[in-house]
C-alpha cells in the first residue's frame, strides 16, 4: 500500500470513528454513568484508526507545539522572541526566511529536521517547559491522579498533561487515566495532529532533501514528469524524422510526400500526448479537492461532536444576571445560548476586533479569554484594561464548548462560595 493509500485509509476510519461518537453520545448528561462508559471504547477505536501511522501522535506533538509558539510570536509584538527560539532550537534563519513570515520560519525548521540533534533540541526545548509544573502529578498519590489531572488540564491545557504524563513521568496507566479524563480534548488533538502530519509530509521528515508538499501534489508531479518525458522523448524522435525528411529530400525527391505524412503522424501523437497530460492533471486535481472538502467534513464532525457533548439541561450554576466578556473563538451563537441558560449576558470579542475589547471588557462583570485561539494582541488588550478596571480574568483552556462550559461552571461555583460566606 502506497503513502497515498495509507493516509486516505486513516482518513476514513477516523471519520467513520468520529461519526459512530456523534451518534452515540447525543441527548446523554455528561454526569450520567452511561456518559462516562461510552468513552473507553472510542478511544480504542481512534488510536485503531491511526495505527497504520509509523509514528505515535505523541512523538509528533512537540513539534505541532512549536510550530504554534512560531505562529503567536508575532515580530511586531514580540520581535525577538521568534529568533531566540529559533537560536536555543540551533536553527538558523536566513532574511529571506523572516520577510515570509512565520510560514518561512517553520520551512527553514523543517528543512533541518533530518538531524538528529534538532529533533532532540525540539522535544527537549518543550519538556523543559514542562518538568516546572509537573511536581503536582509527581507528587500525588495514584487514588489522587484524576483529581489533580482535571485541575491541571483545566489550568494548563490538554497537551502540556499528556506530554507530563508520557514523557516526563513516563507512565502508561497514567497516560491512560489523563486520555478518560479529557477524552473530548484527546480525540479532538489525535485530529489535529492527522492533519498536522499529513500538512508536514512527516514521514518524509528524516530525508536531508525534504520539500514540504502534499502527497496528492507529489503524485500529480510524478505523473506530471512521467508524461513530460514520453513527450521530450517524442519530440526528439520528431527532431530525428525532421532530418530524415531532410536527407530524403536531398537523395531521393520521391520519397518526400511518405517522410512528409510520417513527419505529420508525429505531430499529431504529440498533440494527444498534451491533451492526454491535462487530462491526467484535471483528474489528480479532481482527487485533491474530493480530499479537501473530506477534510472539511472531518473538522465539522469534530466540531458537532463536541457540541453534542453538552446536555441541554446542565444548568447548575447561576450567573445572577452578570455580564461575560469573551475574547476570541467563533460560534457565538452557542456560547450565547449556554450563557442565557446560567442567567447571564455575554460580550463578545472575535479575533479581528481588537477595537472592540476595551468597551466589552469595561462593560463585563468577569474576562474568559480562550488561550488556543486568541492571539497575543489581544491578550494584551484584555489583561490591561482588566486590571485597569479591578474585573476578574479567566483562561479557557480548550477552544471547544465543553472546556467554556467548565470553565463556567468554575465561576459559578465561586460565585455560590462567595455568597455562602458573606
């Protein structure tokens, strides 16, 4: 089975996973037992999916984590924090590299990938950010991992526990207890990180002449060369016939009129030969956008997936009437639903309106600020005029429904605390 047929096959079963959950766990509370239960299973089946990948989804996250850090270090806001990466990772940048950006950054990366010690420099660089808040889950007693799993996922996102529990304290049942823990935020990263591996070319990685394209690319270019030849080669048998044609003419005049139709027949083989090599293109770039808009079903099942994970009646915490400011992420019309339920307003603040943060956070009683999709500017923003303002702030640590609805249910349950004690 060819890299191409590999990668389509993964594909699918990951759909058809994705699809089996959507169904399965629709209309169930996620505090019902059955919830709870349904999981176990689908994990199996997901790391199924992907078991015809040669490498673990674990060994490809430290590079997805830094390609993210060169993403965020935007040079107008931060302007040496990217070089400085770059330097402790032993890469070198070019001018030429830093005038395209963080796409040329993340190239020159791959480029170097092949050795050795850059791949050792990539996923020591990310544990060293790790081993410090790792004491927690070193330090808890085994009956105690799930508790202190859920508070540090809650505080320091999915993918720094996964990476503490399988390469710092490199334990497997710990591991698995962290995967039934958040088995919405690992399913959802085992995701990313197909995409992540196919966008790379990963298993292509470890060869010093690396090219970063698409394996649908790499094939059309195979068949494009392949057809490139069988036309230079007739074109030079064209060549060959002309100075025959030629030679003809200077022995013998009557054997003009057949080099003449021969000469023609050529042409006319090279003519299909061009016609037969668009075909060939047309129908590789039909696949590619079969495979993209596949692609695109993937991420929407995803995305459906994880809003069915949230009860229409999980509606323990109240609000009292405050105001949440949002910053960042999109579907706000789900979050202002799940809003409303808990007796609240919401103030929201995408991406793109940096404008619009002053006014929504000085108009809110709280900040929740979605750290995997907002970016440092208007993090900034955010954190400034909230202290300016004495309004507290709080991080959601999963771009899904579910880690806003937790972290929700977080504020509210503070706010009852807050109440008990006056």
């Amino acid at each position: 089975m060819n890299q191409l047929d590999k990668m389509t096959r993964v594909e699918e079963n990951l759909i058809a996973v994705l699809k089996q959950i959507s169904e399965k766990i629709d209309n169930i509370d996620e505090d019902d037992e059955k919830y709870k239960q349904l999981w176990h299973p689908f994990i199996i089946k997901i790391e199924e999916a992907i078991s015809d990948l040669p490498h673990k989804p674990i060994d490809i996250l430290p590079l997805f984590i830094v390609r993210r850090m060169i993403r965020e270090f935007d040079p107008r806001l931060y302007p040496k924090r990217r070089s400085m990466l770059m330097e402790t990772l032993q890469v070198k940048i070019t001018p030429k590299d830093e005038k395209k950006g963080s796409p040329g950054v993340f190239f020159r990366l791959l480029r170097n990938y092949y050795k050795p010690h850059i791949r050792s420099n990539v996923e020591d660089f990310v544990l060293f950010h790790t081993v410090d808040v790792a004491a927690p889950l070193k330090e808890a007693k085994k009956d105690e991992w799930p508790m202190v799993i859920e508070k540090m996922i809650n505080e320091l996102g999915f993918y720094t526990v996964w990476i503490i529990a399988d390469k710092v304290i490199k334990n497997e049942e710990l591991v698995e207890i962290v995967k039934e823990t958040a088995p919405d935020d690992y399913i959802e990263t085992i995701v990313d990180l197909f995409d992540f591996y196919r966008e790379v070319d990963y298993e292509n990685l470890f060869s010093p002449n690396y090219v970063v394209q698409s394996a649908q690319t790499r094939s059309l270019k195979k068949e494009h060369e392949r057809l490139k030849k069988q036309v230079s080669k007739q074109e030079k048998e064209t060549q060959k016939l002309k100075r025959e044609i030629h030679t003809a003419k200077m022995e013998n005049k009557q054997l003009e009129g057949q080099y003449y139709e021969l000469y023609e027949d050529s042409l006319k083989e090279i003519d299909a030969l061009h016609k037969q090599l668009e075909e060939e293109r047309m129908h590789y770039e039909s696949i590619i956008q079969k495979l993209n808009k596949t692609i695109q079903e993937l991420q929407i099942n995803t995305e459906n997936s994880q809003f069915s994970m949230i009860p229409d009646g999980e509606d323990r915490g109240d609000l009292e009437g405050k105001t949440i400011a949002l910053i960042g992420g999109d579907r706000v019309r789900h979050f202002q639903e799940i809003v409303e339920k808990f007796n609240g307003n919401l103030e929201f603040v995408s991406e793109k309106d940096i404008s619009l943060v002053e006014g929504a956070v000085s108009r809110s009683d709280v900040v929740f600020f979605f750290k995997e999709v907002a970016g440092h500017h208007l993090y900034r923003k955010a954190i400034q005029t909230a202290s300016k303002k004495g309004i507290p702030f709080r991080y959601v640590n999963s771009k899904g429904i579910s880690g806003f609805k937790r972290t929700l249910l977080s504020y509210t349950d503070s706010l009852e605390r807050n109440a008990s004690e006056v």
